[in-house]
C-alpha cells in the first residue's frame, strides 16, 4: 500500500509516495537522498538514526514515515545551515574541536541529540540523573546528566570523553547565549586549526 | 638503520580534515554513494546449522509487485573459484552453519526484497552438527599455523621440571566469550556489473584486498574490479577480509543488465555473516621462586574455528616475548565446529591472549606479596625471551612508572576487600599492554604535482575512523616539505596504486612510509620546482635490520572498580592508559584512538558475551539490545598518555602504530582491581554482576 506525504526536511517541504511499511529514515535515506541520519540498526537500538523530528529527537527507524505526513524533521546536516558550506552548528563545532567522533557513523545522530539535549535541559525536563525534580527552570546539563541523556546513541569507537566534552562545551556556548553573555551573531567557540588555517611548513615561512 | 624524518606537520594536533563532513552527515559511506536505479537484495537465512538444501520454493515471493528475480544454488552465476567456501556462496546446496545464505531475493525496493525474502520457503535434509567447544573434545586439533603465520606450539627449556620444583605456583584457567565487532556502519556493498567492469562501493578495511579476492573468485582480472570505500564506518577487522556478501552482491549484480545492487547486511544478519572473535580457555602455569622470579611459565589455549573455513587465533604470542623466564610452552588447540565463520577482532591474538595471562600475573603478585607493578619489574627481560632479539624500544616500565604517579597507585590497599564507601567496594588493578610493530610490504603511493604548489598524493588507503586523511595528509606534508594545505590526498580507491589493509596497527607505518619513499623519489625526479603534470610512483625500501630486532609496542593499564557489595554491579569509575608507541603523528586523534580501544576494554571487561546456543548451532544475542557494548554512561573517567619514543628502526616515521594497543590489557586491569576491590577472583569474561554474589 502506498501514501503520498510531504515531509518539512531540514527547511525544505518534501513530498513523495511511501510504500506505507517505509520509516522515516528509509525515506530520507532511499527516497529523497538525504543520507545525514544513519543506518546503525534498523531497531532504535543504536541511535545512529537520531533526527529532530518536530523539535523533538526520535530515532527515525521507528517512525513510519507515513504516521508523520507534515511533520519537521531536521538532520544534522541541516542544523548546519542546509548549505553544504553553511557555518557548522555550535555543536558541529563542538564534535569537530573535541574529536568527539572516529568513524563519523553515529556523528549525525549524536549531533542531533546534544541539540536536542540541551533543549530539553533548557526546558527542565528530567533524567534520571536529574537529583532535584522539584526544581524551577532549567536544568543543570552535567556530566552525569550528558552521559545518561546521550547514552542512546551507541559509539563503537568508543569516543565518549571526547563526545561528553563536546556537549559539555556546546550546552556552555548555549547557556551564554542565553544568558546574553555573547552576541548571537557571533559564535562563542574559538577556531582551532583547520586546513585553511593549518600552519606553514617552517622551511616555506623561511 | 632508517633515519627519522624530521617533523612539522606531523605532531600538530590538527582537526580530522574529513571531520566538517563527518559532523554534517555529507561524507558518502558505501550505501551513500549516488547510483541510479538501484535493485535491492535480501538474503534467505538457513534454519538449520548443517546439510542440505533439498527445496526452495519461490512462487509466493515471485508472484510479489516488484520482485525481479530470487537467486538460488541452480540459478546464481557460478564463481571462477570457489574454494574458499565462506565465499562460495549459492554454489551448491550444502550448508555449513545457521543463518547462512541459502537464497536471494532482488527487488525494486527494500520492503518488498524483505517482504518476498520471508515468503521463501525452504526445506533442509539436516545433518548432525557441533557448535560448543569443549576442553575434551576428541575433535580438538594442532592448526598448521596460527594468524600472520605465528607457529601454533613453542617450547623452551623444561617447563615441566620447573614448574613442579617452583617455589610459587599459579595454576588456573580463564576464559574469553565469543566477540562481535559490531562496526556502527554495518557491512554492506553495492555492486555494478557493465559487462566489463565489476565496481564494488564496500565498506572495507582494504580496497585492494577486496579486489584481489574479488577478482580471484569471479574469474576477473584485477583491473576488471574497482573498489571504491572513502569513508567507512569502523571496522575493528571484520571488514579487514571481504566477508560474503561482497562476493553476493557481485554475483547478483550480473543478473540486473547493468543495474547496481545494493546489499546491505542487517545488525542481525552480521553476526552470521560478517565473523566474530573465536571464545578461548586459556590454561595458564606460572612457576617462580620465592622473589616472584618467573621459572617456568605455560600457557594452553583451546578455540573454536568453523568447519567450513579454518581461522586460528595468535593467542599465545604475547605470552611468549613479555616476560623472562627459562622454561616456557604454548600450545593451541581448535575444535572445527559448525558455525559462522570467525576471524579478526581488534588486536587478534594480543587481545585474549593478554587476559589470561596479566590476571594470572596479578595472582601471582598476590601469591608472592609483591606489588603488581614490582612483579613486571622483577620479570623484565633483557632481549625477547622467545628469539633472543634485542628489543628497539621497550619503556613498559616507564609507562608503568608514570600511570602509577598519574594515577595514585600509592593509595592502593593490596589487602582484597579493604576498601568500601557508601555500600560499594572499591579496588584497583593494572595490567601490561604490548602489540607488535608491522610494516605491510606491497605499498605504492603516487605523487603528481599539479600547480600553485598543490600536490596530489594517491595510495588506496582507508580511514576506518583512524585518522588516515588528517595523518596522511599530515606525513605527507613533511615528507615533500610544503604546508598541509598543498597536499590533495587519494584515498580509499583502486584507481590509486595498491596499499595494505588497515589492520595489525600497521597502516600509518605502511602507508605513511611509503608516502615517504615516493616523496624522496619525486624529488629525485623533478626536483623541487616541478612542472606541473610531473609524476612519481616509488614502493618502500626494504627494511633488512628489522628482521634482528624486536619491534613492539608496551602500555600499561590503570582501572578502579566499584563493585555493590550487595547487588554486584560494576563499575569503573577510572581508567588510564600509558603508551610507548613510538612517534605520534597527530595527538589529537591518537588519543581518541587509546581512548576507543580502552573504552572497547571496558566492554570486554563488563559487556561483552556472544551466546551461542549449542543446541541450535546460532548466537541467540544478535543484536545491540542484547549484545552489550559501552554507552557513553559507562564511561566515566578516562584517560589516555604516552611517552614518545625515538624508534630508528621503526621505519623513517618511527611510528609503531597505535589503533589495538589499547584494548590489549585494558580488560585484565579490570578484572585485577575487581579482584581487588571484591575479594572474589573472576577469571571468565564478562565481569557481570552475578559473578561477585557468591
């Protein structure tokens, strides 16, 4: 059985016949050539699928495709901008200055998640890391509070220091946001070296 | 002896050049690559673990919207050679172990391929099957040879004799669980036949190791495969051989007239189909005399292999150059059963076989009073026991010295069971760490200047999440004397000339010292203001001095270990690891690298089992819901250092490779302080919970 649907992807409205059986990663993946989320499982075990899917992370292998006609779904290439030259999320930057990734597999469903996990916190809503539900407002993101709320996303390179401190860096860059500490303009996290901005070979500078 | 190449670039902890592509999603794994028009394949599975297939029937499934055609043994193209049967897939009826391939169904899309796949129907004769291994197995047999042609057995003075006069006696057995790789990125291929030309996008360790088994199975020439793998998502050595569903897609791709086909292997279906690391019961002897001196030391070790494709472990070579002793044997023993296929795990061989071992070693300690750490030191060889060969750089103790004082080893109570805090017990424990330094041979980089300083640099690499474009680019760099960003590097395509696989640790040494040899012969050649369109493609010298010395890397592990004292849970609340590797070439992304393999440790400590039910011939725990690895809550504190060493032998880079050294150890460290911690001496992985309530 098919169904026509549209889908709102990373900015972009979407429409296209699914085979009513099909996830929503499957039709991103398959369909609209949108590869960012990965296949890790295919059962909501790894997370390697993670997107935001109306604001909200879900592992998009579990989502039918045809239950979310009209849904957002924003992947971790489009947090980026949309362009594949667009300036890098401050998470993205955060991933790519702590090397919170090997491979790069689960990158794009890790990166959608620390997005997503500071929302929430934002938002106050608990884990079971969180020691006072009573609180009033936002949530503290700790350590302890990274790694329970991003541990659905499985790393078999096994970064996760390096994925706490991205998050740990990325959630610091956006309280200060909020706070108005910084000008949103402007992001908060200072460049490292890059290919443009590697150094000169010592023999060339002289 | 080779001079170390002077060093700019290398040592700069740059970012992952491929790392903006990474963190958006955009870099193209094999599934990604764009192909038109793609057909889907899905496999049959058998339901038995040996016999025949004596029917299969397809109407149902044919008569689906969208079913091309199902491939069985009588209508799958036949394969040039067919020898190697974890590869000769659908060549015959026969069936060699549970959840192997028995049929194929192509189809416009991936549901319906999965929707006809089940409606298969198959009938078996079955025949009687093992799938247990078993210390009295009548079955049990000497391999030739173990892996990278280490020899099975050794024997070294009289073992016996010293053993039954020594003073102090360690003698146990321990034992490792049958291991997944579980590379987020599950195998797949994508194959397309032009008639003339076999193009395989594959998710491997080795582009050119897939074409030449390729090539030699379907009956093509080399230059009829091009393997293309720019970005692979981990591998740990399951993806090191090409695996089956390579050589499936291959074959299903000369029956689409031309159109691609995309066989993804499912989470469940690779722990049949895409190897596992063999279980092993290790028997270890340990004699010494009343100083802790090692006299006599043995170690037995009993794995499994499939009946249809022998694979056997190096298990015993660590044992047999880490520490002094006299009088020293090994042997190993494979029981062939009917199962999938096993082969390479991180660090094979080094990383069971330093179980057993290390924890026998910290029984040792125990036994003789002495601090684990001063143990090692009181057994430190002089040159490698087993060849008589000098080492090139051997800093064990060094690393020990310095994890010791990083890590607080000082406040250690060596008493079992002394400490508790809040109702948990708390210990450490520390273990030794070695890997051998490999240089593959049959590497050819090629260099092309090209124009406003820029050079192309191509070598069929991979990066398998190691670091290969940022550390390539990197030697590369050095090598030809110009900034990183004039350096355009080829990777992971046969189009450039042929490298090794990434696996043994070895592929920044090779690949990189090869970059190496073609720089110099470039200049050689053109000098440094080349025209643009000048070319050189040069191979490494060979490297004889290498072959009288012992080339190894050492570490040693640090862990503390809070175990409930009445539920037994586990945790690790601290790990270090100290390296001695020779040069870094990026500290950035080499720490990563210690840090994944110790964190792969922690799940081989804690996590880690493949159940295989002997009844059914099958590992019932096929997928990341049941087959547990590290999340990121079981990681806490972690930490990872190294002393650089000067190795001038190590090749011009001096860099003894870094990707297994940290698993290797990691989980003996653990089991050592949860002994310590506990009281209780675990010797059979994994660490659970049930273990510490007896």
């Amino acid at each position: 059985m098919e169904a026509r649907i549209t889908l709102q992807v990373d900015g972009e409205p979407r429409s296209l016949t699914v085979d009513t059986r099909t996830t929503v990663l499957d039709a991103l993946r398959d369909q609209l050539g949108v590869t960012s989320p990965k296949k890790g499982c295919d059962h909501g075990q790894c997370g390697a699928c993670t997107v935001l899917l109306d604001g909200r992370r879900a592992n998009s292998c579990l989502a039918l495709a045809v239950a979310h006609d009209g849904a957002e779904v924003i992947t971790s290439e489009g947090l980026a901008g949309g362009t594949p030259d667009g300036e890098l999320h401050p998470v993205q930057r955060a991933f790519l200055e702590q090397d919170g990734f090997q491979c790069g597999y689960c990158t794009p469903g890790q990166v959608c998640s620390a997005a997503g996990i500071i929302e929430e916190a934002a938002a106050g809503h608990p884990s079971t890391a969180t020691e006072d539900l009573q609180a009033e407002g936002g949530i503290d993101l700790t350590d302890a509070e990274i790694r329970e709320r991003m541990s659905g996303n499985l790393c078999r390179c096994g970064a996760y220091v390096n994925i706490v401190a991205a998050v740990r860096q990325a959630a610091e860059t956006a309280a200060a946001r909020r706070d108005g500490a910084a000008n949103p303009e402007v992001p908060v996290v200072t460049d490292s070296p890059t290919a443009e901005s590697m150094p000169e070979h010592p023999e060339e500078r002289a | 002896m080779s001079k170390l190449m002077p060093a700019s670039a290398i040592g700069t902890p740059f970012e992952r050049l491929d790392g903006e592509l990474k963190v958006r999603g955009t870099a193209p794994y094999a599934y990604e690559q764009p192909v038109e028009n793609p057909v889907h394949l899905y496999p049959v599975l058998s339901t038995i673990a040996r016999g025949r297939v004596e029917r299969v029937e397809t109407a149902e499934a044919e008569a689906l919207d969208g079913v091309l055609t199902i491939l069985t043994a009588e209508t799958t193209p036949r394969l040039a050679d067919s020898s190697d049967r974890e590869l000769a897939v659908l060549q015959d009826t026969s069936v060699g172990y549970r959840g192997q391939i028995v049929a194929a169904v192509l189809a416009e899309t991936p549901e319906t391929a999965r929707e006809a796949a089940a409606a298969v129907q198959v009938t078996y004769t079955e025949e009687p099957f093992t799938a247990q291994l078993h210390g009295d197995d009548p079955a049990l047999y000497a391999p030739e040879e173990l892996n990278a042609g280490t020899p099975t057995d050794s024997s070294q003075g009289d073992f016996d004799g010293a053993f039954d006069t020594a003073a102090l006696r360690i003698d146990a057995t321990y034992s490792t669980p049958p291991e997944h790789n579980n590379p987020l990125e599950p195998h797949v291929t994508v194959a397309q036949w032009d008639g003339t030309v076999m193009t395989l996008w594959d998710s491997t360790q080795g582009v050119h190791a897939v074409r030449g088994t390729l090539a030699q199975v379907l009956g093509l020439e080399e230059e009829q495969v091009r393997v293309i793998a720019p970005h692979v998502g981990g591998g740990f050595g399951s993806k090191g051989m090409p695996h089956v569903q390579v050589v499936m897609a291959a074959l299903a791709a000369q029956v689409t007239d031309g159109r691609p086909v995309k066989f993804p292997v499912s989470r469940q279906q690779m722990y049949t189909l895409t190897s596992h690391r063999t279980p092993t019961i290790q028997h270890v002897r340990l004699g010494a005399a009343d100083d802790g001196r090692l006299t006599a030391m043995s170690l037995d070790i009993l794995e499994h292999t499939s009946r249809i494709k022998e694979f056997a472990e190096q298990t015993p070579a660590p044992f047999r150059m880490m520490y002094a002793s006299p009088n020293r044997r090994t042997t190993t023993r494979l029981t062939p059963l009917d199962i999938p296929v096993p082969s390479w795990m991180r660090a094979p061989g080094e990383c069971p076989g330093m179980f057993g071992p290390e924890v026998a070693m910290d029984e040792l300690a125990a036994a003789a009073g002495l601090d684990p750490i001063e143990l090692r030191r009181r057994n430190e060889p002089e040159v490698d026991p087993e060849t008589g060969n000098p080492f090139s750089s051997r800093h064990l103790l060094e690393c020990f010295d310095l994890g010791a004082e990083r890590f607080g080893w000082e406040n250690r109570v060596a008493r079992p069971r002394s400490v508790q805090e809040d109702g948990w017990l708390v210990g450490m424990g520390t273990a030794s760490a070695v890997y051998p330094f490999m240089r593959q041979p049959a590497n050819t980089a090629r260099i092309r200047y090209e124009q406003d300083g820029v050079y192309s640099v191509q070598i069929g690499a991979s990066d398998i999440g190691t670091g290969s474009w940022t550390a390539l680019t990197q030697i590369a760099a050095d090598a030809l004397r110009v900034p990183v960003d004039r350096i355009r590097l080829g990777i992971g395509d046969t189009r450039f000339p042929t490298a090794s696989v990434a696996g043994g640790s070895s592929g920044t040494a090779s690949w990189g010292g090869t970059i190496i040899a073609a720089a110099r012969a470039f200049r050689e050649d053109h000098g440094e203001h080349p025209s643009p369109g000048a070319q050189t493609e040069a191979q490494p010298p060979e490297d004889p001095e290498a072959a009288d010395l012992a080339l190894y890397s050492f570490g040693a592990h640090f862990a503390e270990v809070r175990i409930h004292a009445d539920t037994g849970e586990i945790r690790v609340p601290r790990m270090l690891g100290v390296f001695s590797a020779g040069r870094i070439i990026n500290p950035r992304t080499a720490r990563s690298q210690f840090l994944g393999a110790m964190t792969m440790g922690l799940g081989m400590a804690l996590h880690e089992q493949g159940v295989l039910d002997p009844r059914f011939g099958i590992f019932v725990n096929s997928d990341l819901a049941e087959y547990h690895i590290p999340t990121n809550a079981d990681v806490l504190d972690m930490e990872a250092l190294w002393i650089e060493d000067r190795d001038e032998h190590a090749g011009p880079l001096g860099a003894r490779g870094i990707g297994e050294i940290g698993i290797v150890g990691s989980p003996a460290a653990i089991a050592n302080a949860a002994y310590n911690a506990s009281g209780t001496r675990i010797r059979d992985l994994p660490l659970t919970p049930d273990k510490f309530l007896t």
